[in-house]
C-alpha cells in the first residue's frame, strides 16, 4: 500500500509487487481494495505513508477482513506524522525497505522481528457509522492545537517537526493573553466512564491516549507505565491546572514527579474502554472527528496486531 505521493515510489513499487502494488483514491476505494487482499488470503500490507495513512488502512482491514487474525504490518514512514511508525515502524524507508522486506520473505525471515499492539477503536454507538482504528487521540486542547498546526502559515512553511514547536508555542501564547486564556482554560465539558464505570461530568483541559508503547523524543505523558494488552495509556487534566507550565515541561520530558502525581488536576491511568460524551470534535492520528448525531463515542481496546520489524 502507498500512501506518499512520489512517482518513482510507485513505478519502482509496481515493479517489484507487479498486482500486489496497491495505490487506492480514496477510502471506499482503499476498502474495496484491501477486500480484495482478504479474498486472496494475503498475509502481510505493506504501508507507505504517515499516521493517517496508517490509520486509514487499519480502519479498512477492521471493516473488511474476514475471520478473527489480522493481516500482519509493515509501516515504511513518510507523510506529516509518523508517531505509530516511530513505535512499530519497520525501520526503513522507501524501495530499499521493499527490498529488504522481499529478501526477508525469500529467506524466510519475514517475521524474525515483530511487535504487537492494539490499536485503539473509535465507534459511534447505535448510529451504523463505521468504526475509525487508530493509535493516539486527544480532544479539548489538544484538538484545538491541532488545528493550529493545519493552518497554512505554519503546515505550508515549516517540517513536521518544527511545526510541532511552532504549533506549543502558538498555543502557549494563547494562554498568555486573557481571552485566549479563559477560553482554553475553561475546558471542554463532557461526561466520561470508563470500563463500565459511572461517568464523570465537568471540564477537561486536556485528554490524551494512546495504545503505543513509545513516543518519540523520550515524550510519555502517561505514569502507569506502558499500556497491558490493549489497555489505553491516558492523561487528563482538568481546567485551570496550577502549575501547568512546570507540569507539560515535565511531561513532555517523559516524567511525572510526586508533586504532579498528587494533584488532582492531573490524573494519569489505563482503560481498556472508555465512553465520552461531548458536543466538541476530537483527534485521532491527527484527523479531527465528530462525535455524531448523538454526541457520544468510545475508544476501546481493538483485536492485536502484529507489525513487522527490520
């Protein structure tokens, strides 16, 4: 599967996989063709692309593979973001990971390497609308730093990586001046449960969670560790956080010391389920969603799946 749009990618790739080469328009397009795939009992997609390319082909083998194993997967990265690839990725970019990964098969090492993980469920419950599979998802601050970052000013002059401090930096001088302030601060209102539990009602600055075992750049802003099975790592912080700059700074650096533990504020822990309801849209694998005609969705644990190493 190619998600990027370089041409000699795609000659070369036709080359080399003859039929097998896939370079769907589209996502019905994408369905149609990975059914295409189940019906021929293919064992492993390769992906090129970014998160949402990922999210993408995840979110069409959900829909139309048959019986209860996945397809394995091998993420060769480009695109905006590549935050499942820098976890699972198989390493490598381009023709020369094709051509490792066709040596691989020849000598049947394909699977020598692996890592499983689940992919995080979104649905839309009692609406019919097709489940979204993905890896990382936020919603209130985080969605509105988001579309900060797809403004043109800074998607169409910086590399991801510097939009991403362009986009911090955007997003904390809102907080410096006092409407933008109140505005963020407030929070987004929603009611949460999570497994099964009774749901909570109120605000939330943010909410992040994810079923990868790694972000890059050292960042974890989760403290139960990394998520069991397919349990969701997750932090929520709740509106008008004392000492928020010295707690993202400390998050952002992959630590959670006691002080920021004990606050309530900042609440950090593993679901393999949880249900919100709110009227605001939120985030996975960078795509904004909303959450329907009834204003409620689920993130749950999905079926594991295995991504090939190089």
């Amino acid at each position: 599967m190619n998600g990027s749009d370089g041409e000699i990618f795609r000659t070369q790739g036709r080359e080399m996989l003859g039929d097998r080469f896939l370079s769907p328009q589209g996502r019905e397009a994408l369905i149609t063709e990975v059914m295409a795939l189940r019906d021929r009992a293919i064992d492993t997609v390769v992906i090129d692309g970014g998160d949402g390319t990922v999210s993408d082909v995840m979110t069409a083998i959900h829909a139309g593979w048959s019986g209860e194993t996945f397809p394995d997967i091998a993420i060769l990265p480009s695109g905006n973001t590549n935050l499942i690839a820098a976890d699972v990725g198989f390493g490598m970019r381009g023709i020369p990971a094709l051509e490792c990964l066709l040596e691989k098969e020849r000598c049947g090492l394909l699977r020598k390497r692996t890592a499983r993980r689940h992919p995080i469920v979104l649905s839309w419950p009692e609406t019919g609308r097709r489940d979204v599979l993905g890896m990382f998802c936020g919603l209130a601050a985080f969605t509105r730093g988001i579309g900060l970052a797809h403004q043109p000013a800074i998607l169409d002059h910086y590399s991801h990586n510097t939009a991403v401090v362009v986009t911090l930096l955007s997003a904390f001088s809102r907080l410096l001046h006092r409407e933008g302030r109140r505005e963020w601060l407030d929070g987004t209102q929603l009611t949460m449960s999570r497994d099964g539990g009774a749901g909570e009602g109120g605000a939330r600055f943010l909410f992040l969670g994810t079923t990868l075992h790694s972000l890059p750049y050292g960042v974890w802003p989760f403290w139960e560790g990394v998520p069991p099975g397919g349990a969701l790592a997750w932090l929520e912080i709740m509106p008008h956080p004392r000492r928020l700059l010295p707690a993202t700074l400390s998050l952002l650096s992959g630590r959670a010391p006691a002080w920021l533990r004990g606050d309530p504020a900042f609440r950090s822990g593993r679901s393999a389920t949880i249900t919100i309801r709110m009227d605001e849209r939120l985030v996975i694998d960078g795509e904004e969603l909303d959450t329907g005609p009834r204003g409620v969705v689920t993130l749950s644990e999905g079926k594991a799946i295995t991504f090939l190493r190089s």
